[in-house]
C-alpha cells in the first residue's frame, strides 16, 4: 500500500479502501439508534461483493482484539464512528449555508462514497462537481444507479487526479470560475504530497469568484507527534501479526511526509478570505459526541473561508 508519485488504485485498493473506511463509519451512524447524520445510501456503497475483502481489512484494523494493549494506540470502531459523524454533521451543515446564500456550484476535491449529491436537500440550479480517479466514480455511480438513486442536484463527475490538471477537467465539465463556489476538501491532505496541497489551494483561489467558499479538514497531528503515532501503530501491527491477524490495512501507509506543508487556515487568510477554525474536540461536546474527544483524531479542525 506504500505510496509513490504517480501511483493510482480504483475503490478497494490503496486510498480507495480509505474511502469505503470512511464510508463504513457513516453507514453504522445511520443504523444506529440516535443517529447524527443519516447517509442511506453508505451502506449501499460498501455492501458490494467485490468489497467484501476492503470491509475485513478495515474491520481488522478498526475493531481491535482482546489481546491489544491500549497503549500501543490501537484504533476504536466507536470512535471512529463518532468522529465520521460530527465530521460529516459539520460539512453537511456547510453546504446547506453556502447553497442558502445563493451558491450554486459545488466542488468535492477527491469526493470518494461521498453521496451529499444524492442525499442532501439542494435547491434547484445546483451543480455538485465530483472530482476523483475514474475507476473511483465509476464505481459508486453504477452502484447506486443499480440501486435506483438518482442525484438530488445536477452531479457532473470529472475524473482526474488532483496531482494532474484538475482546472482544466473540470472547466471542460462545464464548471465557471466566475461564479461563486463551494469546496470541499474532506479527509484528504494526508494523501497529498506537500507541493500538490500547495497547487491545490492556488488552484481554488484562482478558480473562486467572489463569495466563494472553502471548507477543508485540518489534519492536526505535528510531525513529531505524527512519527510517535506511526511507530505506536507499527508497534501494534507487528503484535497483530504475530497472533496471526489481518494487517493489510493502515491509513498510516498512505500519507505523504508533513515537510513543507501549508497551515490550511494561514494560507487562505493570506490570500484575502475570511477563516473560521473549529476545532473537533469543541464542535464534539456540542453536538453530544465528546466521550471520545480527547482521542485522534479528534486533534483535528474544520477549516471554512469566504473569499471577498
């Protein structure tokens, strides 16, 4: 699963079986009794036969075992759930402000299972750009088209990688930089390198009009502390091993080095728009969901801007 510059992998693979983790997550939010957010079509999106073997990975990797030592920073399903559903509450409610304000394009950087395209109240003249890996998208718009879905906006994929030049895809796809629009970066930093983060953000200044909006997860793990969480869970990985356990599976092995890398907040404040920071943890304790807080990744931050 090591990364290199110009890797690729379609949905049960690589960072594509990040996608269906996260997924998972959301789909046992919606089954649960009090549910935070509601995405019905989650569950259709990982129940497929040929993810049969990314839903054990994950389950391995999430679900712990008796035998770990909590020490060693072994993941907690619960809280994972947890953090999926404040995480999705919180961009949810974005969106629902930005299409209030009269914003009618919509873009999701590496959009993954997201189903907001399908699931959420838009009102009529939206657009929800989806921008991914081709195999990505192809998969999750079949799948729900088996299913009998249909999107609740005018969902326009446009399948490319965002190290490629995305800009020009998604102008192609009929997207106008001259009007407002509302972007969405979720769950994605990490699996950048440090200089496409960088092209990224110019990219979405360049191509904002003015009253556009951004909002993006903030990994909140420093280096140093990033290395000790890394060798906690290597630590962990090789005890698993030995009890014979499944441990295909780590998100840790996707990430690109932190080195160099923009605070998501400093550099849209330096390019004239308007940041607010809420840190997890706090938007946790308001919505309920603070038993978990104190753990990751609770240590992140959503991160929306204006543009002025």
């Amino acid at each position: 699963m090591a990364r290199t510059a110009n890797d690729s992998w379609d949905i049960a693979t690589s960072v594509g079986a990040t996608a269906v983790m996260v997924a998972l997550a959301r789909a046992v939010e919606t089954a649960s009794d009090t549910p935070l957010i509601r995405d019905e079509f989650a569950e259709l999106l990982v129940s497929t036969p040929e993810l049969a073997g990314v839903r054990e990975q994950v389950s391995a990797w999430w679900a712990g075992d008796p035998d770990d030592d909590p020490a060693d920073g072994s993941p907690d399903a619960n809280h994972m759930v947890d953090y999926q559903a404040v995480r999705t509450h919180f961009f949810d409610a974005y969106f629902t402000e930005a299409a209030a304000s009269g914003i009618r394009q919509v873009v999701l950087l590496a959009a993954g299972l997201d189903s907001r395209a399908y699931r959420l109240d838009w009102p009529a003249g939206v657009t929800v750009y989806e921008i991914d890996l081709p195999k990505v998208l192809e998969y999750k718009t079949e799948t729900l088209a088996s299913h009998g879905a249909t999107p609740t906006a005018n969902r326009r994929p446009v399948p490319v990688d965002l190290r490629d030049d995305w800009p020009q895809a998604l102008r192609d796809n009929g997207f106008d930089a001259g009007q407002p629009t509302a972007w969405l970066a979720e769950g994605l930093l990490p699996f950048l390198p440090a200089a496409a983060q960088e092209a990224m953000f110019a990219s979405i200044d360049a191509l904002s009009g003015p009253g556009s909006r951004v909002a993006v997860e903030n990994f909140g793990v420093d280096g140093d502390k990033r290395r000790e969480a890394e060798q906690r869970w290597q630590e962990l990985r090789a005890k698993r091993a030995a009890r014979g356990l499944d441990t295909s599976f780590s998100p840790f092995d996707l990430w690109f080095d932190d080195d160099g890398r923009p605070d998501c907040g400093d550099w849209f404040a330096a390019h004239g728009w308007a940041v607010r920071t809420v840190n997890a943890r706090d938007e946790a304790a308001r919505l309920g969901r603070e038993a978990h807080a104190e753990d990751r990744p609770f240590a992140n931050s959503f991160v929306t801007a204006i543009k002025g």
